[in-house]
C-alpha cells in the first residue's frame, strides 16, 4: 500500500462505494497495464475486491475497497497524521 500509485488508488476508492476500471484508470491517469498490475497486489492483499461481469456485451470490471481494505487504509491514515503531527527534532 505504500507505493505512490497504490495509495492513490486507496484514495480515490475511499470515496466511492464502486467505480468502473475506466473510470478510475481515467481518474488516475494510469495505463491499463500499470492500473491492472497495482489492483492485482492490492486485490492479493484483500484491499480490494474485483468483479468482472457484462454489462451491454460489454465487458465491465468494477472495483471497491474490500471492507477488510477499508478498515486497514483508515488505520493507515491515522499512523500517518500521528507521524505528520508529531514534532521533527
């Protein structure tokens, strides 16, 4: 999660109940290939969950943060405004 692209992933998702890949590829602009390669580690750490249907005959996969994924981005923030509001000495 620490990455730069996965935590702008974990943020953009934080917002949202689901978003169609597209859309967050488009949100992020990230390729396809770099937005699917960072969904697969977060999805093999149970952040996020990925499901993949049609819609239309139209492929369609929309992703959301895991409720697992949720709870461990909010704890994350929490760490990183106790390592910004503590004092540099």
């Amino acid at each position: 999660m620490h990455s730069p692209t996965r935590l702008a992933i974990m943020g953009a998702l934080r917002h949202v109940q689901q978003i169609n890949f597209a859309d967050l590829q488009e949100l992020l602009e990230l390729s396809t290939s770099e937005l699917s390669r960072q969904l697969g580690i977060l999805e093999k750490e149970d952040l996020v969950d990925i499901a993949k249907f049609r819609e239309r005959r139209h492929a369609v996969t929309r992703v959301r943060l895991s409720p697992f994924g949720r709870a461990r981005f909010q704890e994350y923030l929490e760490q990183l405004r106790k390592v910004v509001g503590s004092e540099i000495g």
